[in-house]
C-alpha cells in the first residue's frame, strides 16, 4: 500500500517509492529505495523535497509512537575490514558470512561473490553498497600506514573478491557509482576506481585469476603513500612549486618501502607502487624508466591512474567526459603502452559509460551499455532536446538497432551546455529503470 508522508516523518527502514519534486531536483540518482541507511535519511530531510511516497508493503509505515528497537554494535576490537567484508582465515582464505535461515518461499539474499550478469541499473544498486563500506575501509586503510601499522594482505583480499565479483557481473556499473565522488574521499574512492579499471584490463588481456587479483590489489594500494602528502599539496589548483613536487613524487617510494617491510605483499603489487607514473618515453618517475622496462602491471596502472584522475572531479576543477579523456590519452601515445592502451579501451569503449554525446536527430544523451560487435554503436539514453530546450523522459536507444536512423553526430561536454553537477546527473541517468 502507498502512503504520501512529509519528508521529516522518514524513518529507517522505509521503502522510498516515490520523491515529490522535479526529477532533477531531489537529492539521489535511485528514486525507489529501501531507506537502510541513516546517512541517507539525513540526506534526505536536509534536501527541498517535501514529500514522498512510501510502499508499506515492502517497507515499514509511519512511526505509530513505539520506541524504536536499539540499534547493535560491532565489538570496537573487532577489524573494520572482517566486519564489513566476512572474515578471512589465517591461510588467506575467505570465509563467506552465513545469512539465517529463510522461511520456504522467501527470497534469496543477493551473493556478493555472485559473477552472474546483472543490468547496469541493478547492478550500480548492489555497486553502491559496495562503494560505500570498501571507501570506509580504505579509509581505515591509509590510516594505518599513516600510523605506520602493518596492511595485512588478507583482510584486503575478501574486498578485491567483492570489486572483481561486481566487475563481471557488469563491467561498467562499480566505476559509474565512483564517479560520484565526495571531495573529502577522493583518495579512498580513487583507489577503489583504480582498482575496478585495473581487474577490467587485466580481464580483457585476459591474464589468469590470480594476476587479475594481484591487479586489483596494486590499483587499490598504490596511492596509499599519499596519505603522507598535505591535502593543500595534492590538490593545489595553482602549479606546484619545485619543493612540493618533489613531496608529491616522494609518495610512490613512501609506499613501497612501508609494503616492503610488511613482508607479505607480492612482488608484482610493490612494482606498480613504485612504477605506476614511470612514461614509456622515460619522462615518468621515480627512475626514468622507458619502455619495457616499466613492467606490464605498471604499464597498466599507468593508463588506469590517469584516466579516472583525467574524469574525476577535484576541488579546483571539474572532471573531464570519459570519452575526452580516452582522446587526450590516445594524443599521448608517446608516454603510454599502445598495445595495453587499445585494450583498455576496449574494456572501457569508445565512447564510454557516462559519455556526454549528441544524436542526429538533435538529442543530448548518455552512454549506457556497449555493443561488443561495434563500439561505435552503444545503447544511449536520450534526455535533452536541443529544438526545444527542454528535458525528455525518453527511453533506451539501441544504436546497433537503428540501421543509420539516428547515430551519434559528436561528444559533448557538459560545460557546454550548462548542465550543473553532471556526475549526479549522470549517475540517475544510469541508474534510471
């Protein structure tokens, strides 16, 4: 049953079916939800919206005065890690959590080791999730190497599982959820991102499970060094000067010497640490290696740091269109592996997840899957109409399906049409049914 209640009358465990308000106004990418979340919430009461519906029959009603069950905690010594991801045995085995037992009928759990393919839309539902404990956990993460305490490998493997079982149920839905990144995670949400580009390439050159793991595991520990850089040096919006790069460049040695010493971390994981900005042209640092000298992993890297920096968005400017980005790195040719490159973009697209492009037919829409047969042709979600500048609630468009009806004309920067906030604007527009 619905029931339209005021925004302040929301409380946990609510299942949200419908926010009063223009579509691009509210404050989420989902309009139907289930509210298990209180940041969520908080989110929610702070934002315009006034009203909203809610569908009792899969969530809970209106408070009726009762007061409400206390919430449980964790052990404070329990690992933040084991909590959020299961536990991990002595041997680096992971041990999956065990849901209690179901009444007959009642729906599964979803498994998040799952590799069974999901639509983008579902996919980024479960890839929120994801995002949102992983970022805490790498935040514990940088933490602990800024104390100088000990990264254990495998309470770090059940989160790579997690990231790589996502990535191959849909290959495009855990990076769309990472776009949206919160100014004061950047860091935590861009090893994440990292480390999601990095088991996709390793996938599409098609190395076997464990380098695809190891993959994985350097994208998210191979900036952990930066934890030691002031904020106010990283992310100066005004060139450095020569004293603070050379702080910033000091992060891949920081990292490497500190892993080195933990003594468990595998040999291909404390390369890319330390190699990831070598340049296949040898301008990179820290040694100036050229070509095959910089090994296959940080050749990797090297491409997958740059693309989600190029596309993210930082205090003093505004990330790039992914498809822009893909260009001025194909421009570069000089300082990245063109062979693992043309792979990269493969597993990303031509025109990739997120894309801003124009239509023929005088439409802005949004990339939301791939065509494997042609990546000139992906499926696209128009939702602009330049004749009369308006919004357009139109649905998907199968350009493969189009026989030349409509096609793309050209990529768009968002900028150019002012469309404010495009990483929120696009990630409801992927995760639109």
């Amino acid at each position: 049953m619905l029931k339209r209640i005021r925004t302040d009358e929301v409380r946990l465990g609510m299942f949200l079916h419908k926010m009063e308000g223009s579509w691009f106004s509210h404050p989420f990418w989902r309009s139907r939800m289930l509210l298990d979340d209180p940041d969520r919430i908080e989110e929610l009461k702070a934002s315009k919206v006034e009203w909203v519906v809610i569908d009792m029959a899969r969530g809970a009603g209106p408070a009726t005065g009762e007061a409400p069950a206390p919430r449980s905690f964790e052990p404070a010594g329990k690992d933040v890690n084991a909590r959020l991801f299961g536990r991990t045995s002595a041997q680096g085995v992971t041990i999956a959590r065990r849901a209690p037992p179901r009444s007959p009928g009642a729906s599964q759990p979803f498994d998040p080791l799952s590799k069974d393919r999901l639509p983008l839309a579902e996919e980024m539902v479960h890839g929120n999730k994801l995002v949102r404990k992983a970022s805490r956990a790498m935040r514990k993460v940088f933490d602990d190497a800024r104390l100088g305490k000990a990264i254990k490998l495998n309470r770090l493997q059940p989160m790579i599982e997690e990231i790589s079982s996502s990535v191959q149920r849909n290959p495009h839905a855990f990076m769309a959820v990472t776009r949206l990144k919160n100014m004061s995670e950047y860091l935590y949400l861009h090893s994440l991102s990292v480390c999601a580009l990095m088991i996709s390439l390793a996938q599409q050159l098609r190395l076997g499970p464990d380098q695809v793991q190891q993959a994985g595991l350097a994208g998210l520990l191979m900036d952990v060094g930066m934890g030691h850089v002031p904020q106010e040096t990283w992310d100066k919006g005004a060139p450095l000067t020569a004293e603070e790069w050379e702080v910033v460049k000091s992060h891949t040695t920081l990292v490497h010497e500190f892993l080195t010493l933990g003594g468990e971390m595998p040999e291909t994981v404390l390369d890319v640490c330390l190699h990831h900005h070598e340049r296949m042209d040898g301008s990179g640092y820290p040694h100036g290696l050229k070509g095959k000298e910089i090994s296959l992993f940080s050749r990797m890297a090297a491409i997958c740091d740059t693309y989600d920096a190029m596309t993210s968005d930082r205090n003093h400017r505004q990330g790039r269109d992914p498809a822009e980005a893909l260009i001025d790195i194909d421009q570069a040719n000089m300082l990245y592996d063109p062979e693992i490159f043309a792979a990269f973009q493969q597993a990303v697209g031509i025109y990739p997840i997120g894309s801003l492009v124009r239509l023929r037919n005088n439409r802005l829409a949004i990339v939301v899957d791939q065509n494997p047969d042609d990546l000139t042709l992906p499926r696209v979600r128009p939702f602009y109409s330049l004749q009369t500048r308006s919004f357009v609630n139109a649905e998907v468009v199968d350009l493969n399906r189009c026989f030349g009806s409509d096609q793309i004309v050209s990529r768009e920067t968002p900028g150019a049409w002012d469309i404010a906030d495009w990483p929120t604007v696009s990630a409801r527009l992927l995760a639109k049914d």
